[in-house]
C-alpha cells in the first residue's frame, strides 16, 4: 500500500479517532477517580456535617462522572464502528 493510497488514509484516521475516544475515557476516569478520592479523603479526616455532606457530593459525582464517560464511549466506539464498516461497504 503507498503511502497516498485512500484506503490507507481512512483506516489510519479511524485508528487515530479510536485512540481519541479512549483517551476521552482515560480523562474522565481520572477525573473521576479524582473525585472519589477527594470525597473520601473529605469523609475520612473531616468530620462536621458540611464537610460529610461535600465528601459525599464529591464522591457520588466522581462515580457519576465515570459512568457518564463509559456510555459516551461506547456510543461513540459504535458510531465510529458503524462508519468505519459503511465506509468499507462503499469501497466493496
């Protein structure tokens, strides 16, 4: 395959957009995990009510996070699969 060969081009720019969608993923995870340990770290060594009540926001939103950031990625991984296999129907 040369290197200006179209098909090459596509299916190098669906493995870049691939990697991009996983490392969306790695960053809300470690948003995410940020989160949890920021809350815990709240919950554990503080203890008036305020401070329980921000730990536990805190820890309920880096568990929010990570599960908003596994559905985006697994829509977007399907989007991205069902494009990459149109486009092989089309080259056929």
């Amino acid at each position: 395959m040369a290197v200006d060969d179209p098909t090459l081009r596509d299916h190098l720019a669906v493995e870049r957009t691939k990697l991009a969608n996983e490392r969306t993923l790695l960053a809300y995870f470690r948003t995410a995990l940020g989160m949890v340990i920021a809350g815990l770290t709240v919950i554990h060594f503080l203890d008036s009510p305020g401070h329980q009540a921000t730990g536990w926001t805190a820890f309920g939103a880096g568990v929010l996070i990570a599960a908003w950031g596994a559905v985006r990625y697994l829509r977007i991984r399907a989007i991205i699969q069902r494009e990459a296999d149109q486009a092989d129907g089309r080259r056929a």
